[in-house]
C-alpha cells in the first residue's frame, strides 16, 4: 500500500519532470531560433529554463532514490554476509535520513534569506527557486523511512541488501511491484 502511493507519487514526478524538459527544449529552442533569425530573443527563456532545470534535478533524485538508480559502489557491500549487508544499509538509511535533514534545514534558510528577493527577470522571489531542496527532502524521506522501515521489520528481500543496482542487473518493468 505504501509503496503504491509511493510509485504514484513518483511517476506523477516524472511526469512533472517530463513538462520542466519540454518547456525547456522549446524556450531555449525558440531563443535560438529568434535570436540568429530575427535578432532579438526572450530573456525569460534563460532563467526558467535555469530554475525548470534545477526542479527536475531535484525531482529526479527523488524518482532515483525510489527506483534505487543512485550511482554507487558495492564492491564491498556485495561481499559482505547478509548481517553485515543489513547493517550496512540501515546505517546508510540512517545517514541517508540525516542528509535529508541537513537538505530540508538549508534550504528552509534559504528560502526565509531570499524570500523578499526576486529574481532579475521574473522577479519572481528567489525562495521559490531554493524551496526546491525541501520538496526533495520531503519527497524523498519517506522513501527512506519506508524502506528503514522494511529492512528493520524483516520485509526486504536479501537481493535489496545492496543498496544500489546496476544497469544490467534493473528489471524491465516496475522495479516495485
């Protein structure tokens, strides 16, 4: 049930980020195309396009944290017994949860700093543009807990030990059914 609502939100994520690369391709595109055609251009192309970017990074991690795409090494891990893999993923959840925390902490700063500031452009406030690492670390802590959650009660399948997967080892379909 969770981890539903969890693949929900997620695809819902790339969805978002699927719009933030084509409004992208189009401003920066079309800003091209008017400035080497007709001379002139859009100066808001430059700067949403800068802030669309720095959404879906943001949102993209969180889409990569769910399908456990982060890039990774397991050398060690791998080799380890299944107690030591376990260990190993809960104290990397646990840090995992305490970045998120720093994440959501900064940006929250930010956000309060530059709310009044607006950017040069848009002159939209600049704290929209920083509140984009509290929505990650909001989005991406319960895909934390959970799994915290599913290793400590004993539901994570002994494959999931390994925190990371590689490209050939990902499956085709839904990597949570």
């Amino acid at each position: 049930m969770v981890q539903k609502f969890i693949n929900a939100y997620c695809r819902a994520l790339s969805w978002l980020m699927v719009v933030c690369l084509v409004l992208m391709v189009i401003m920066v595109f079309g800003n091209v195309v008017m400035r080497y055609g007709f001379n002139s251009g859009l100066t808001l192309s430059e700067e949403l396009s800068r802030w669309l970017f720095v959404w879906m990074t943001f949102l993209g991690a969180v889409v990569a944290l769910n399908d456990r795409t982060h890039l990774g090494t397991d050398s060690l891990i791998a080799r380890l017994p299944v107690a030591g893999q376990k260990l190993c993923l809960g104290l990397s959840y646990l840090f995992m949860l305490y970045v998120c925390w720093l994440v959501y902490r900064g940006s929250w700063e930010q956000v309060k700093i530059n709310w009044d500031s607006t950017s040069a452009v848009m002159e939209a406030s600049m704290g929209y543009f920083y509140a984009s690492g509290m929505s990650f670390a909001i989005l991406g802590a319960p895909i934390l807990v959970y799994n915290f959650w599913r290793l400590l009660t004993g539901q994570m399948a002994n494959n999931e030990l390994v925190g990371i997967r590689e490209s050939e080892d990902m499956p085709t379909g839904d990597p949570h059914p």
